[in-house]
C-alpha cells in the first residue's frame, strides 16, 4: 500500500509535485489525508504501537519481537478467540482463558477508526467482560480493510455483516498511554499497552 510506504520512509522522488500548505490560498478546502494515514497518525498520537506488515510471515515475527521486548516468554496470553488461537498455534504461545492468570490479550478487532485513531471491539473479541477485568497489556491483530472513516460506519458495518445476531459489548479502546496522567478527556476510560499488528490485506 503506497500510503504506508509514505508513512515509513518511501518517498517520492518528485518533490516538486507536492504541494504545501503554505503555497495555497487561504480560501482552498484544506487537503484531507487519505483514511490509512489519518487512522495511523491518530493511533500514534494515542500512545499506541504499530507495526506494518505485508504477509503472515511478519506478523508472527513482529509477534515475538514484541514477547522477547517485554520478557513474556515465560508469561501466559489471554486468547479469547478460538479462530485466533488456532492462526497462531505454531507461535509457541503458553494460552489460556483466564484473565487472571495472563499477562497479555492477543485479539482481534471490529474495525480501525480513522477519525480518533481508537479501536472498536464487541463481545465477538472479549465476550462479555469490561476492560478493566483484561490485561494491561494488548497485542491487535488487524488488517487495513478494516481501517474506517468513523465509529458510525464501523457500527453500521457490525450491524451489516451479523444481520441474524448482532454482537453486544460494543465498545472502543482509545487511551494507550497507561502511565500518563488522566485529563479529564480520558475520565473513566481503561488505559492499554496496545500493540497494533496491522497486515496490509488491499
């Protein structure tokens, strides 16, 4: 996906097509950024960690840069999803279905939300639990054709694709910054240490 390429260092050699802000007028609509790229920048300025992936292959190898960075190769992972479990069952993860007893969340989620660069989740990722009974610590499995505009379209998507039973315990992860202080925007909210493995599937 040429965006992501943009994001991490690919860039254009016609530098000179590019236009800047500065060189427009005042009146022009301002330049929106394509939905990729606005998801990416938001996600960041939340706290989160992303890493860019072009096949399984990097996912997993991302995966357990992620385990040797923390020191969890000793520590369980919460794997709620049975689908989930069997895609990583040859990445040696000790897993179990006790929050308690874990000290990460390997999951999935419903979409990407370009417009605050938050998460969106239901009872199909974490069944009925609050976020706060979860680990601190998350690692996403995602795909870029899950990247959408905003929160409204990812619940009309939920809504289209599971016509017969609709998923409950819809919410959204935004605070990934656990060991800032709370500003009254993120009152209330379940601050992760969220790791995002995005696969380019476009």
């Amino acid at each position: 996906m040429s965006l992501f390429r943009k994001i991490f260092g690919f860039k254009s050699e016609d530098k000179d097509e590019e236009l800047k802000s500065n060189d427009r007028g005042k009146y022009m609509p301002e330049i929106k950024l394509p939905i990729d790229e606005r998801f990416t920048i938001n996600f960041k300025a939340n706290g989160g960690k992303f890493l860019y992936c072009e096949d399984l292959n990097e996912i997993f190898q991302n995966l357990q840069s992620i385990i040797d960075e923390n020191d969890w190769q000793d520590k369980k992972v919460l794997i709620i999803d049975q689908h989930l479990e069997s895609k990583f069952g040859n990445s040696n993860l000790k897993t179990t279905n006790r929050a308690s007893e874990s000290s990460f969340f390997l999951t999935t989620c419903e979409n990407l939300i370009a417009n605050d660069g938050s998460l969106l989740i239901s009872s199909r990722q974490i069944y009925e639990k609050k976020l706060t009974e979860l680990p601190l610590n998350f690692i996403v499995f995602a795909t870029t054709s899950q990247i959408v505009e905003s929160i409204g379209e990812g619940l009309r998507g939920i809504k289209s694709k599971n016509r017969k039973k609709i998923p409950t315990n819809i919410t959204t992860i935004k605070h990934f910054k656990s060991g800032d202080e709370k500003d009254f925007l993120s009152y209330g909210s379940s601050a992760k240490n969220l790791y995002l493995l995005l696969l380019e599937d476009l």
